[in-house]
C-alpha cells in the first residue's frame, strides 16, 4: 500500500537513511532545542542581543562534541547525521545556530585541522565544554571575495613573537570570544599564517557592528588590530598558505548548505502551518489553489535541496567530495532558499512582517545567509571553472 501524504517538509523521508539510533538521538536534540533554546530566540533578535543563558545550554546538550568526539563523548557521528543536526539547529534560529558554527565549525575547527597536537590539547577541551568561545577573523573592511589575493592584515616576525596590524569585520562572536583565529599575511613570504589572538591582548579592539537586518543576534565586530604581540607558539603550526585557510572554508561551505535547508523548510512548516490555520472567506487559506500552488513550490524546492546536501554528505563521508561541489552545494541551495523565504512571507500577507509569525525573521536572516561563505556569484565561478576548464574570475 503506498504510504499516505505527509505534509513534514522531509517528503521524500530522506532521515530514512540515518540509523534508528541516529533517528532518536536526532529528535531528543530537536526537543532539547525546542523547549530551552527557541524561547530565548525571537526576543534576542528584537533586541539584537546576545543571550548569554544560551552557552550553558548548548554545552549542556554537548554540542561541540559532536563534531569533535575525542573532546566529547567519544561516539562518532557520521556526517549525514552532522548536516541534519546543523539543519534543527537552523531550523529553530539561524542566529543562534550562527553563533555555534562559527564557534565550533570555524574557530574549533580551523584550530583542530591546522593546529599542533599541543595546540589542540590547549585550547579544545575548554572549547568543546564552551567554556571559551572562539571567533574566526578572515573578512575585511575592503574585501571580501577577494580576501585570498588581497588580505590587507599583516603578520611581522620579531624573533619569537608575530606583531599583527590591520583590521577585519563582520566578525561573528567578535564582540566576546575569548580566542579569536586571525588571518594575516606575512610580510616576509607573502603568505597567509593563522594566530590565535585571546581576548583582552593589547592592541586588539572589537566593536559590535549596528544596524543589521539580519541575524541580529549575532554580534558580528569591527576589529582593529593595532601592533597586537601573538608569541609563535600561539601561530597554528599546520597553516602555511591561503590553501590550508581554503580547506578550513570549504568544511563549512558545504554546512552552509544545510543551513538554508534549515531555513527553507523552517519557512515551509510555518506557511503550511498558517495556511491550515488562517480562515478567510469562511475557510483555512490552505484550501485556495494560489496558497497550495505556493506551498507545492517551496516544498519542491526543500525536497531539492534535501537531494543536494544530503548527497554532498554521502560524497564527503566517502572521502569524494570537492570543494567544486560544495560550492555548487551553497550557491544552489541558499538560492531555493531565498526563493522558498519569500514564497512563505507573500502567503502570510501582512502578518509576515512583524516578529510575532516568525516568518519576517526568517526572511531576514536569509539574506545574510545567501551571502556569506562565499556570494552565489563567486561560487557559481568556481563550479564554472570546473565544467569548462576556463577561469572566468576577472
């Protein structure tokens, strides 16, 4: 017997492919994050504030050990599990799950792939028990995409100390990491280095970025870094080019994927939500052809991206996947999910610009998330290269 409609955005049963023990672990986490973090998160965001309750929360729940299991409880997870995780946690708000892949994903991870074992020996445990925050300090003021060819901060070697000059933005948890991982060029070889820089170090200053649209609760910085005095035994001694900075990147190109799923099918579940809910003209608005022809189009485009990651995963466990694919992985999927956020605000109306359905949230944030960790553009150009063999970047 063909099994009955399932209006979950997973249509096609894709969290079939974990384990069943993957299955429960999975939804244990999504309760936890439902019942401790989500109350926390729109207010947050209205205020454009950090809440700081949510760090024991999160170690509470060890969510750095998943990723890291030599630093948690000594089970490995496999990939597909990882991306579904990172998709609840997106699910229930980008900003916080913002704050934990640039903790975990970047400043842990570019720590644990380009550090010394006495490095990693140093600094992780804290890490995975977040009782120190990290933040990853690449982007600058005047650049962006270009960052590998023009990074503008400079490393000066004094015996066994690295002075470092220049400055970086939008820095995600700049405002209060205790450890920051700050990308420089050597002025003596030309090439990228990586140092930890911790909190309080002079001539290191961090100011809050204002204004944003989007993840708001993320505290994103302006860093100067003014003569600031890193000893050589705080360089990561596993980074010696702008290649070893990429590899760091491409690790989380591919989780940026799963986050747009996150907040595609976060977008989906609201509108079908409202749709069966929201009664005019004497009936639920989900009886109308225009809402369920909305509705089919953004659960086509989840199920879609759904097909992308989860595949890209499977490659990535195997040992195969290319950073060529990851690219095409970002640029595809946080495209659908764009299409898929604003799909959901036009069937709210007017209740889908106010905090109070959720959905102006999520519209917001995706803008953010379509840009970062490499534009579609830029990514679009590295998977272009790929299938003709001609560099089309200017």
């Amino acid at each position: 017997m063909p099994k009955p409609a399932n209006p979950a955005s997973d249509f096609f049963g894709f969290a079939d492919l974990l384990s069943d023990a993957e299955r429960r672990e999975l939804a244990a986490v999504r309760d936890y994050l439902e019942s401790e973090i989500k109350p926390l998160a729109n207010a947050a965001w209205d205020r454009a504030e950090f809440p700081f309750e949510v760090i024991e929360k999160f170690a509470k729940l060890g969510l750095p050990g998943y990723s890291y299991p030599e630093y948690g409880d000594g089970r490995p997870r496999g990939e597909l599990f990882s991306g579904f995780l990172s998709m609840e946690l997106n699910r229930i708000d980008p900003s916080l799950a913002v704050f934990a892949g640039v903790h975990t994903g970047l400043a842990m991870g570019s720590i644990h792939g380009g550090g010394s074992q006495e490095q990693r020996d140093r600094w992780l445990p804290d890490m995975a028990a977040m009782k120190k925050i990290g933040a990853f300090a690449l982007t600058e003021p005047e650049g962006g995409s270009d960052v590998a060819g023009g990074m503008r901060t400079t490393a000066r070697r004094d015996g066994d100390t690295w002075i470092l000059n220049g400055a970086k933005r939008w820095i995600g948890n700049g405002t209060f990491a205790d450890l920051v991982v700050v990308w420089a060029r050597d002025t003596a070889d030309n090439t990228v280095k990586g140092f930890v820089v911790p909190k309080g170090a002079p001539g290191f200053t961090a100011t809050k970025i204002e204004g944003k649209i989007a993840l708001r609760t993320v505290q994103n910085a302006d860093i100067v870094l003014d003569e600031v005095r890193v000893p050589e035994a705080d360089r990561l001694q596993g980074i010696n080019t702008f290649r070893d900075t990429a590899a760091v990147l491409a690790r989380t190109r591919g989780g940026v994927a799963w986050q747009a799923l996150g907040v595609a099918v976060r977008a989906y579940e609201l509108a079908r939500q409202y749709a069966v809910e929201r009664v005019q003209f004497g009936r639920p608005i989900g009886g109308f052809q225009m809402i369920q022809d909305l509705l089919v189009k953004m659960l086509g485009n989840v199920t879609a991206m759904f097909g992308v990651v989860v595949r890209l995963n499977q490659l990535v466990a195997a040992g195969e996947g290319s950073a060529e694919q990851a690219a095409l992985a970002k640029a595809f999927t946080t495209t659908r999910m764009r299409e898929c956020v604003a799909w959901a605000r036009e069937l709210f109306g007017g209740n889908g610009i106010v905090l109070d359905y959720e959905i102006a949230k999520f519209f917001a944030d995706a803008e953010a998330v379509y840009s970062f960790e490499g534009s579609r553009e830029m990514n679009t150009l590295i998977v272009g290269k790929a299938i003709t063999g001609h560099s089309a970047f200017a």
